[in-house]
C-alpha cells in the first residue's frame, strides 16, 4: 500500500509570512506606500474628472474590438429601467 504525501509542510513553507522588513519599519514603509497608492488613485481620478463631467448617454454606441462587456452589462441592465424608456 503506497504511503499519502503530507503535502501540507511545502504549502506552509511556500506561504508563511516572511519577515521582508523589520518590525520597526512596518509602520513608517506602510505609511509611505499608503501615501504613494493615495496620490496615484488622486491623480488619476482628476485626469478622468473632465470625462466624468462630460459624459453622455449614447444608445448605439461606437464600440471597438474588446468592448463587448459594454453591450453584455447594457443587456443585463436593461431589467432596471423604465418599461417606457427608449433604447
């Protein structure tokens, strides 16, 4: 009879936490990257702003290869609007 492998031991030392940095600089590393993630999602968020500001309902929309989730998610929300609402 063939013995079972535990196989738990090579996931466990695949993923147990590792110290990658010293417990004294955990905090200030993570403020830093919380910062640095923060201006990122900042800045990117005022260069979408003007197409925010301007968008538009287009019921036959120009699409492009690779937008059809477009088309998949108008479908599905169609459920919600209006009975009377054009298309």
């Amino acid at each position: 009879m063939k013995k079972e492998t535990d196989l738990s031991e090579p996931f466990r030392r695949l993923f147990a936490p590792r110290r990658v940095v010293e417990p004294a600089l955990r905090g200030p590393l993570t403020r830093v990257l919380a910062q640095a993630m923060l201006g990122v999602v900042v800045r990117v968020g005022r260069e979408d702003l003007p197409i925010w500001n301007h968008k538009r309902y287009e019921p036959r929309p120009r699409l492009t290869r690779g937008d059809e989730a477009i088309t998949h998610y108008r479908r599905w929300a169609r459920q919600f609007y209006p009975p009377d609402r054009p298309d």
